[in-house]
C-alpha cells in the first residue's frame, strides 16, 4: 500500500511543490521511498509515497511505460499478477520492474479503460496517458483503497486522503451537507464532510481532458432477479464457495515482507487464519485485541482459535485510557467522524503489528457485507418469509440475542418506514431503521434544518433501482443497499485502511476478492441466513478447521466497551470535557445548550440505553477533535 498525489493544472504551471507537500502529509502511507514525476509541459504531476511489499528493491514509483508516453501511480495490491505478466510478455510487453503495479500501464495500453476488469485486488491510481492527454483514476470495486479529488481554479488535484489535499491548496473548512450525510451515517461520495472535496465512488474510474471531467461505473453488484437465483445442492455450493475463498487467500499471502493476521472471535478473521495456515510456509502469526468488559472481549475465542491452527498469538490489551490518548490521532487519520471507540483500539492494534516488525496482515473484513452477517438482515428475513406471522417475537428473541448492537443495528422505538423506499422497493430496509431512529433524535441537537426521511431517501436517489435492485429478493436489496453506506463509508476507512495505514500497515481483505463476491451474489439467499443462523455458507465450508466455539457461535459487531459504561475512565472524561468545553464551539452544527442537555440524561440512563447513547456521543465527540485537527 502507498500513498498518492497528483495535480492536472491546464495552463501547464507546474505543480512539484503542491505534490510534494501533498506526499509529506502522506509518509504515514509510503514510508520507505517519496518520489515525484514531472511532465515535460508542466500540465501533470504526480507524486507517491510508497511502503515496499513486492520488488523491494527496484518498485519505486511513479511508473511509465516503454516509450514513457503513459504514467502512473498506485496504490495498493493487484493479485495473480505474474499469471498477467506472463500474458503481457508475451505479447510483446517490456517490463522495467517486478512491482506488482507495473501491470496496470501495460494493460491499459491493450484495453484502454476496460483494464479494469483484469485487475483483482484492492487499488486506486492515477494514470496520465501523454498520447491521448487523457488522465484516469480509479478505485478498487467495494472502496477498499481511498481516493479523493478537488477542483481547485484550472487544476484537478488527487489523493489517497483529504489532508494531502489540503496541503497541496485545498482550503480546509466543513461542507454542511456533507457533515449530514456523515453524521447520519448515510455516507455520500460527494459531498464529502470537507467542502470541495468528492470521493470517487468504488467501482468507479474517472476520466478528464482539458480539465472536463466525467465519472463512469466499470462494476456492481449485479444481484440476479429473484426467480433466476439458481436452486442448487448445498453440498455443492459449499465446496465451491469453500475452492473460490481459499484462492482468494491463497494469492493475498504474496509478498516480500511476512504476513500476518488480525484476529477476533469471529468466524471471517478465524476463517482466514485457518486458511492462510493451510498455505503459509512457516508458522503464521496473529494478532488480536482484548478488552476489559466480558460483552466485548474475544481474546479468550481468539486465543483457541490461534491454538488450533498453530499459530503464533499475540495479544494487545487495549484500555479506556488508552483509547483517549489514541483518539485524537486516530480521528486525523480517519477524516470522518467515529460511531465506536473501537476504531481508537484498531489503530493501537495497527501500531503494535509494525512494532512487531510487520508490513501486511489480511483480515475478515467484508464478510458480512457479502455474507449478510449482521443481525438486521435476519431481521429483514424473519419478516419477508414469515408474512407477520410470529415476526414480533422472532425479531425480539434476535435482539435480546445481540445486546451490544442497539442503537447502532436496532432500535427499540416505533419507526415509521420511509415511504420513499415502501413505494419503489416494497419494503423498509431494517439498516435504516436504527438511522431514521438516530436522525429523529439528533434533530434537536443539529442546527441542520433537515427532513429525516428525505435525507434517508437521498441513498435511493443515488443508485440505479431499475438495474441493481428491481425484483430482486429483499435480502439481497439490504445487501446492496448497505454495502453503498457504511461499508466504504465506515467499515473499510475508520475499522480499515484509515487506522492500518496510519501505522504503515496493508490490510489484506479475501471476502472482497471480487471473484469471491460474484460468486456469492449467485448463490440461493438460504445459504446466506438459514433461519436465524447466518453466514451459513462460510460455517459449513470451514467447519471442519474452525473450533466448535467458532463455529456455532452468531456474529458480534466489533465494537469496544461504551464510555458510558466506565464514568470513571478517562475516555468518559474526553467525552464529557470535549462537548461541555470550548472545543464544541468549533462546530457550528451542534447546539451547546442540547448536547448537554443529552450528556446529562444519558448518565442516568440503564446499561441499553448507555449503549445506544454511544454512537451520537462518539460522533458529536469525533466532530468536535476533527475539527480540531483540521483547523476547521
């Protein structure tokens, strides 16, 4: 992984200074080598940052091709990349390094923007093709890699984040609609929390000439209609499902520095494990965290699974203290708002690895969103499959079930569905339930003038219905729609890239593989949820390399330990000094006289309560340091 800058200034200025500024914010992403390319007419620049994985010794980037006519930089992992460079080769193709990246300007010669669809991995780049003056970038298919852009007078600037924009002379300041989206935790493209800044959507490439831009869909989802979802035999698909993942995990174990892995209690980070210690050649090493509250520590069921595999464990306690000091650290990173401490306590889990002497680790993110492993998409099956009839007390068992997901996955309060997504889906979406809750409760706290469910109804507004979600079965449409929010938005920045890159650490991510996705999107929505047990396709395809605890054991969103659960910690004391102090002023959104009105009921509330308080105190907090950080 690496960081990226670039600048495409039209009236050929040059822009060295601006990208290199741009790479100094970034040494976090690319510490090992900054390099920056030129070209002649002054119009591109580009700029990278690198952390060496592959060729150690001769990857440096920026990268041309033969002629030197196309540039590029990149970020991230192309896999099975030597199959493609043996094709490429022998096509006539000279390559210059071993890099991994190098594979990208020598498909784009061949296919042009259609290069995309040999590319397997998690990326974002920038290339400048000198013969046609035509610049693309793109990103990855599910946003696993960041990548932003500003249009700033006559120049197009790009990069891996938003700080290295402002540093290259995006003026930093909040974009209102942007701080909704965020604060709902609808997660728009554009806006962006920071005014003039977009994000190019994940399955997305954009191409500009002559500084005119125009952004183009190259993947989706594509779910098929429901009465074209195959039937087929269990035990086939499980065998299937079981040879696509174990590739997926298989080719991600390539690198030049040693792999390690993150571990939980849960059954992707397990699954993972067990499957990189089939194809490691040495004894692979885990990572895992522990808290001090049994509701969320996994460090026992983590230490089992390591067990069983043989790996090497490692445990790293993380306390409410520790949290405190890493927050605000973590928040510049992240750029975006937190809804749980626990990304404070991922970002200490990423420094621990690099002092351990790691580069790379893979992960089990992205299994729930492919796999439907949260508790509102059984929420969501219960009511499509029981027609009312003994809906109520099924969902009540599951919520009783998940006590550390209200508030954030359920919401005890009355919703009225949003009519907007009644009328052209059918159906309210349980995911949004909880965040219609949210909204409704933050109006009074928000100097926001806004309508709940035309912000909820703004998700539909943005993504094709006809294509990706007409006639297609429900739990496939919350599948789809999720994954266009909180799993780019959140799950893949604030507990991904964001939080491991700021310690100079490439996640690695197998259930995002797209050839494991495509496949998963094809198979019957029983192998998804059976009953109210989920992910069922995974348990039985690794059942017999995961512990019996593992394995029976239903899905707990990583979270850390509330605030409001320890009054006596110091995180609760950054929460309560943060928002009844000076540094609530910096945020013009938030009325001071409701936000403590809010503090002050929500110490009296019972444990349930204190848990779903969590989330609007955590992202109330997080706008209050990011805007600290960033000056805004």
């Amino acid at each position: 992984m690496c960081g990226i800058v670039a600048v495409y200034d039209a009236e050929g200025a040059g822009a060295s200074a601006e990208v290199a500024a741009g790479l100094k914010t970034l040494r976090h992403r690319g510490p090992d080598a900054q390099h920056v390319w030129l070209s002649p007419d002054g119009a591109i620049c580009l700029g990278h940052a690198r952390l060496s994985i592959i060729d150690l010794a001769h990857g440096d980037q920026p990268l041309a091709n033969e002629d030197e006519s196309i540039h590029c930089v990149v970020n991230g992992e192309f896999y099975d990349f030597e199959r493609i460079r043996r094709g490429l080769e022998g096509r006539g193709h000279r390559f210059r390094t071993h890099s991994d990246s190098e594979i990208l300007l020598h498909l784009y010669e061949d296919l042009g923007v259609e290069c995309l669809r040999e590319l397997r991995g998690e990326f974002a780049f920038v290339l400048w093709d000198g013969r046609r003056r035509v610049l693309m970038a793109a990103r990855d298919r599910f946003g696993i890699k960041p990548l932003f852009y500003s249009r700033t007078g006559e120049r197009l600037l790009f990069a891996s984040e938003v700080k290295a924009l402002h540093a290259a002379g995006v003026p930093a300041a909040w974009d209102e609609q942007g701080f909704l989206e965020t604060f709902s935790a609808m997660y728009a493209s554009s806006p962006t929390l920071f005014r003039h800044v977009s994000a190019i959507p994940p399955g997305h490439y954009l191409l500009s000439r002559d500084l005119g831009c125009s952004l183009h869909k190259y993947w989706d989802f594509e779910f098929p209609a429901e009465g074209n979802l195959p039937e087929r035999r269990d035990e086939e698909c499980v065998a299937e499902f079981g040879a696509v993942l174990d590739e997926a995990v298989r080719l991600r174990l390539r690198a030049d520095v040693p792999v390690g892995c993150y571990l939980s209690g849960g059954i992707d980070s397990c699954s993972v494990l067990a499957l990189m210690a089939k194809h490691a050649p040495g004894r692979v090493r885990a990572f895992s965290l522990s808290f001090d509250h049994e509701l969320y520590d996994e460090g026992p069921i983590a230490r089992e699974m390591a067990q069983r595999t043989g790996a090497e464990f490692t445990m790293i306690p993380v306390s409410h203290a520790g949290m405190a000091a890493d927050l605000s650290d973590a928040l510049w990173h992240n750029e975006s708002f937190f809804l749980n401490a626990g990304s404070a306590a991922k970002f200490a889990l990423s420094r621990a690895v690099r002092d351990a002497g790691y580069k790379v680790v893979l992960t089990g993110e992205g299994s729930d969103e492919v796999l439907a492993g949260y508790a509102f998409f059984r929420q969501d099956m219960i009511r499509h499959a029981s027609n009312n009839g003994g809906a109520a007390e099924a969902i009540e068992r599951l919520r009783a079930a998940n006590p550390a997901s209200g508030g954030l996955m359920f919401t005890t309060k009355q919703v009225t569905p949003v009519a907007g997504y009644v009328d052209r889906l059918g159906y309210f979406p349980s995911f949004l339930e909880a965040r219609k809750a949210g909204l409704e409760a933050l109006r009074a706290l928000l100097t926001i003038a806004y309508e709940t469910d035309e912000v909820l109804t703004r998700l539909l507004n943005r993504v094709d219905i006809a294509g990706q979600l007409t006639g297609r079965h429900v739990l496939n449409q919350s599948l789809y729609l999720n994954n266009k929010t909180i799993l780019p938005g959140y799950i893949l920045s604030a507990l991904g890239d964001r939080v491991e890159m700021a310690h100079s650490i490439e996640a690695r991510l197998p259930f995002l593989d797209h050839h494991v996705v495509e496949y998963t999107r094809r198979i019957p929505v029983d192998l998804k949820i059976r009953g109210t047990v989920e992910k069922y396709i995974l348990r039985e395809a690794m059942k017999p390399m995961l512990t019996t605890t593992v394995y029976k054991r239903q899905k707990h969103p990583f979270l850390s330990p509330p605030a409001l659960l320890k009054p006596d910690e110091p995180l609760h004391a950054l929460l309560q000094d943060t928002l009844r102090g000076r540094a609530l002023d910096r945020v013009p959104y938030l009325r001071r006289t409701e936000v403590a009105g809010f503090l002050d009921r929500a110490g009296g509330l019972d444990v349930a309560g204190k848990i779903a308080a969590e989330f609007p105190l955590m992202m109330m907090l997080s706008a209050c340091l990011v805007a600290e950080r960033f000056g805004l």
